[in-house]
C-alpha cells in the first residue's frame, strides 16, 4: 500500500516538485505551447504536471488524480487547477 502524499516544503523533493511545477506554470512555458500549436494549453500544462508528479513520485496516473480531487488544500497549493 502506496502513503498519501503529504506535501512537505521543508523535503528535498517537494522543493524540487514546487520549482517544476512553478516552471510549467510560467507565462514563458505556456507561449512555448502555443508556439507549438497546442490547441488547449491549458489542459496539456495540467497532464504535464501531473505527469511529473507521476513519475518523481512513483505512483500510477490514476492515483495522482485521485489524491488531486480529494484534497482541495493540494489543489490550490500546487497550483493544479480542476
């Protein structure tokens, strides 16, 4: 059985979360997407970030989205909209 995540400021690797997602979330990474031609930037600056998440945290895709949804306070501290 897999911890929940427990998002820790002061931990090593949510320090390194928080700057990639603060990164993806830049004004700069979404003219990127758009000069790329992505038609919703949005969406696909969501799948980007939880796709990090995923994989520096080891989980599957589906268990990220479900600790998203039922923790609103993750939500708004990680900065992922939905």
């Amino acid at each position: 059985m897999l911890y929940p995540l427990i998002p820790d400021d002061k931990h090593p690797k949510w320090i390194i979360v928080l700057k990639i997602l603060e990164i993806i979330g830049s004004h700069r990474s979404r003219k990127i997407a758009v000069r790329l031609k992505i038609s919703d930037v949005d969406n696909f600056l969501l799948v980007i970030k939880i796709l990090i998440l995923s994989n520096l945290f080891e989980r599957d895709i589906s268990g990220i989205i479900s600790e998203i949804k039922n923790k609103p306070k993750f939500r708004v501290k990680k900065n992922i909209k939905r």
